[in-house]
C-alpha cells in the first residue's frame, strides 16, 4: 500500500489575508531556505506561486532539526497556521505577501541532488544544460509562465473556433510521403517490409480532402514534422493552427484570421489589435523591405538608387544597369547609439554579404555634403543625392548592387533588420501585415525547372489561368502570408480544386501526369467527385507564442524542445535502436563513411 503523505489543502499561490487563522497543508519545492539561528522562513514554491513557510524559534527542535535540513528543491508538504505578517514585513511583490504559514509540521516528500543550476525566474545557465536538465528548467518562472502563455494562447484559438461553428478533426500521422517542399521523415513499416509511411510536414492533402467530403469549416491545432535544419524560429517537430474553408475567397480567409488573432490577444494579453491589418503585395514589401516577412515596427525603407547611380561616375554601378541590373539604397539615421565607424559599416557589410551582395558602398552627409566610400563619384551632385534620399546631417547612405532582384533587396533588406535591432528603432508594439500577389512559382536554378513557390496546390489568380505555361515566372499565386513583427506567422492560398488545372500545375513543376498520379492519385481521385473551391491558412503556434513572450528562440516556449544540433540532450535521442528491431523492418544501417 503506498505511504500516505500530507495532502495539500490549498496552492502556494492561493492564500491571502482572509485566510489568517486556517490551518492548511501545502505542497510543493523549497525555492529558497533563510536560517537565522532557531528561526527559518522557507520559500515554498509551486506553480502557482510562492507562500512563506516559517518556522519560529520556540518550535520543537524535531521540526527545527527538519528546517535546518532542508536545501533548494526538497519536495516537502508542510502543516501549518496562516497569519497576517507585521505591516513592516508585508511583501508587496508576492500575491500571498500578506501572509505566512506557521510551521507545525514538516514532512520531506523527497530531496534533491546538488542543481546543475539554481532554479530562478530566468537563468542564465547555458542552453545545452537547461535542455539537458529540462525537468529542473521548467520549474523556473519564466518557463511556467511561458508554458502557461501557450495553454492560454491554444485555449483562446479553440474557444474562437467553437463558437464559430468549426469542427476540430484530427488528420493522420502516418501518412504517404509526397514531395512538398522539405524532407519527410520516414517510418518503416514492419508488417510491409521496403515500404514507409512519412510524418506529416502540414495535414495540406487530408484538409483539402476533407473539403472534399463535406466538412466546410475545419481546424485542428496539428503537429507536423519536416527533415530540415533547425534554427531558432524552428524545429524538427513542429505545431501549427490548422484552417480550411469550402466556398470562400481570399478576403474571407483574410477576415477571419484577423478576427481570431483580435480575440486570442485581448484574451490572452489583453491588447486590443487593429480591425483590419494592413496588406501589401509581394513587389512592394521587396522593394521597400527588402523581405517578403517586413518587420513594421520602425520606418526605415529601401530605395531605388538607379537614377542617383546612372548619374554618378561609379563604372561599377554604370555597367550593373546597363547590364538590366538593379542599385538600391537605405539611409541608416544618425542616433547616439551607434557611431558609423569603419568597423560598424563592415559589421552591416557582412550583413548583406549573407544573402549574396558582392559588397555594401556608403557615402555620410556630413554639413550638406559627402564624405568617405562612394563620396567622391558624386562631385558636384552631393545635394541631388542628398535631397533624393531625404538625407541629414550624420546620416549615412548604404548601396547594394547586383544583376539579381532578389539579392540585391534582401541583401539590404538584411541591413534594415540589422540597423533596426543595433539602433534600437523598434518600436514597442504588435505589427501585423498581410503579404498578398505572391509569385505562384520560382525557378530553380540548381535542377534547372520551375517549382512552386509555396506548394503545388495554390490556385493561380484568375487572370493567369488561360495562359500559365507561357510565362510561369510572372504567375501570381491566390497566396497570402501574415506577418507579425518581421516573422511570417501564417501561410495560405485559396486551393486549386479543379483535376485538370491540378495537373498542369504539377506538368509546370516538373511532374509527369504518370508521377503526378503515382504521387498525388488519391488527391485527383477526390477533385474527380465534385470538389468545392475552397482555401485555408496555418498559422505558427510556436511562433506566436515565441512573439507573445517576448522571446526570439521557439525553444523558449516548447516544453520539450530538440537544441540547435537537432538533438535532445535530456533523453539523448535520436539514438541507435537494438539490431532485433531493425531486423524484424528489415533493414540495415550502413554508416555515412561507407
């Protein structure tokens, strides 16, 4: 028969003044121990707050013996008499501060080793031992306040799509593995062996099939898994809010996102958001951001320098436009932060050297003139440069060239990000956008054929339909991201129901109609019954979370996260399995230096 224990009766975040002369039991861990002589106050600490535990100096010495033994994370139950602090003792910081717990027994439900780490509100212990010791890190204030935020934030989103007549339908996790963008993770079957299931990367095909079958409004908060480099916005395994809709347009996939998001953060922070967010379409956040995920929260924008550089006497700049290339510019403000030094302008040239710029040219105003890098190509024009950029005093003016569209804008999209964060022009807020008229497909260069942008199953906008395999570079998609402080935070498109419009996507992206059948058969099967036009969006769940927390790793507000090696140091997986049962799938491991 298992051991009785002392119950707790009440939380270590539940009592307050009221509660004075009631004889409780607490549960919980000693977060901190004070001895002073024959009087201990002990902080008792469970999830729901901290109650000071005091045992006076005329107790019995048995339980003075037991205090002075106790160290940091002894689980113990304690038996005792609420009482009103002394008004000088009161501590106003604590929601129980008006009150502590007078000791009469004290009962060690279990002790503890010596703590690779203390146990505070935030630790500053290395990454690698917080996860290695993830049990011990989760104890932490801010891990419990952080996982709390995300039971909220997933409570919130079920409670908005209750109350709009959603149904919540759990899609398969062993599933066909079908090419849609990133590697699958494959299981092997034991009962057919030299065949595989995958983990799904998104429910894509079982939602759209579920549109097929009649269920109009469908969610699910869904776990999805993808084969790829980890980062810090994401992981091996992932969570994403599920949504799809029959017999609606982008406007009511829009409308509806902008509502749920309006009512899970007045719930769960307690900010009132915008009606409506902002939209801007993809050429645009391009060329003013240089990033087709802009973050909002300061003003800072790109601008095209191709008339200031055709004018300079910079050769490099002549021969990039008269090649059909492409010169940009951002003015970096003058502030007190940070000073433009040699060595802060080649920090920010790295910077734009990450997404492929050959180099990043300036020129300061300094008393209504040029100075230094490209100063002296701009003789006699330094007041047209500078009126055409808007530049002041103490400003600087960064160029990025390149014959690539895209790499010249991200490139000093990157210096935008990289001035925004050192120059700390950020503002405090939530900024939300929508990216809308997306490129439906991109070329890769690599294997030399279009495939899509976002995945094969994106409607082409209307006017693009007739005409798609004549030009599929100038293809716009019925795709739609929401941004959220320069983090994409959701992706969709209204979906192509149609078989045949379906397979000359797939002929575009280099699938026969032989492979678009073998891959994608039982989709086709479904459009062939009489499919509803429909669209859907997934919106990060550990990315919002991240936001809401303030935090800029998803690590933070994942109970159990894999490290950035994709790896779990507290389970130490993945690791090998036992010959036996990798006999009974009938297969061999061969090592990577065979």
């Amino acid at each position: 028969m298992e051991e009785a224990f002392m119950q707790r009766t009440v939380t270590c975040g539940q009592l307050r003044k009221g509660d004075a002369g009631k004889t409780v039991v607490l549960n919980g861990w000693v977060h901190r121990n004070r001895n002073h002589g024959a009087l201990h106050f002990i902080n008792l600490r469970d999830r729901y707050g901290i109650t000071q535990v005091v045992v006076d100096d005329d107790a019995q010495k048995e339980l003075q013996d037991v205090a002075s033994g106790l160290k940091n994370e002894y689980c113990i139950a304690v038996k005792g008499l609420v009482r009103e602090r002394p008004d000088e003792m009161v501590n106003k910081d604590m929601p129980t501060g008006e009150v502590e717990v007078k000791a009469e027994n004290i009962e060690i439900l279990s002790k503890c080793q010596i703590l690779p780490f203390q146990i505070e509100d935030e630790t500053n212990a290395k990454e690698d031992l917080r996860l290695k010791y993830r049990f011990l890190d989760l104890r932490s204030k801010g891990m419990q306040d952080r996982i709390r935020l995300r039971h909220m934030v997933i409570k919130a989103i079920r409670e908005y799509f209750y109350q709009t007549d959603f149904y919540e339908i759990e899609t398969p996790t062993l599933v066909k593995s079908t090419p849609e963008g990133a590697r699958d993770f494959l299981v092997p079957s034991r009962i057919y062996p030299g065949k595989f299931f995958a983990l799904p990367q998104s429910p894509q095909l079982y939602k759209q099939i579920l549109m097929v079958s009649g269920f109009d409004k469908y969610f699910q908060i869904a776990r999805c898994y993808r084969d790829e480099d980890p980062r810090g916005d994401r992981q091996l395994e992932f969570t994403q809010l599920d949504v799809e809709m029959s017999y609606v347009k982008r406007d009511d996939v829009l409308g509806l996102m902008e509502d749920l998001f309006g009512y899970v953060f007045k719930k769960v922070v307690g900010v009132e958001l915008e009606k409506h967010f902002k939209r801007i379409a993809y050429n645009d956040a391009m060329e003013k951001y240089g990033s087709d995920k802009p973050d909002l929260r300061f003003d800072l924008e790109i601008q095209d320098a191709t008339e200031i550089a055709s004018e300079s006497d910079f050769q490099h700049f002549k021969d990039i436009l008269s090649n059909g290339g492409f010169v940009r510019c951002i003015v970096a403000p003058k502030n007190e932060i940070k000073e433009y030094t040699r060595k802060y302008l080649a920090e920010l040239e790295e910077s734009a050297k990450i997404y492929g710029a050959d180099a990043l040219y300036y020129a300061k105003v300094e008393n209504g003139t040029l100075q230094g890098g490209l100063a002296k190509f701009f003789k006699g024009k330094e007041a047209d440069v500078i009126g055409k950029t808007n530049a002041k005093d103490g400003d600087v003016i960064l160029f990025v060239s390149s014959m690539n569209w895209k790499k010249c804008l991200t490139s000093l999209g990157s210096v935008r990000n990289k001035l925004g964060e050192d120059l700390k022009l950020k503002k405090d807020t939530f900024a939300f956008c929508w990216i809308i008229d997306f490129p439906l497909f991109e070329y890769n260069e690599d294997e030399g054929h279009w495939e899509a942008a976002h995945h094969m199953f994106s409607m082409p906008q209307a006017e693009y339909i007739d005409t798609l395999e004549e030009d599929p570079g100038r293809v716009k998609g019925d795709l739609y991201d929401l941004v959220l402080n320069g983090y994409e935070l959701a992706s969709g498109s209204i979906r192509i129901h149609d078989v045949e419009l379906q397979k000359r996507v797939f002929r575009i992206c280099n699938f026969s109609d032989e492979e678009a059948e073998k891959r994608f058969g039982f989709l086709l099967d479904c459009f062939r019954y009489g499919a509803p036009p429909h669209g859907g969006i997934a919106p990060g769940i550990d990315r919002l979370c991240m936001i809401l927390a303030g935090k800029d790793s998803i690590r933070e507000v994942i109970a159990f996260p894999k490290n950035t090696q994709a790896m779990s140091p507290m389970d130490e997986c993945p690791s090998e399995v036992e010959g036996k049962q990798l006999e009974e799938l009938g297969i061999e491991v061969k090592k990577k230096d065979e």
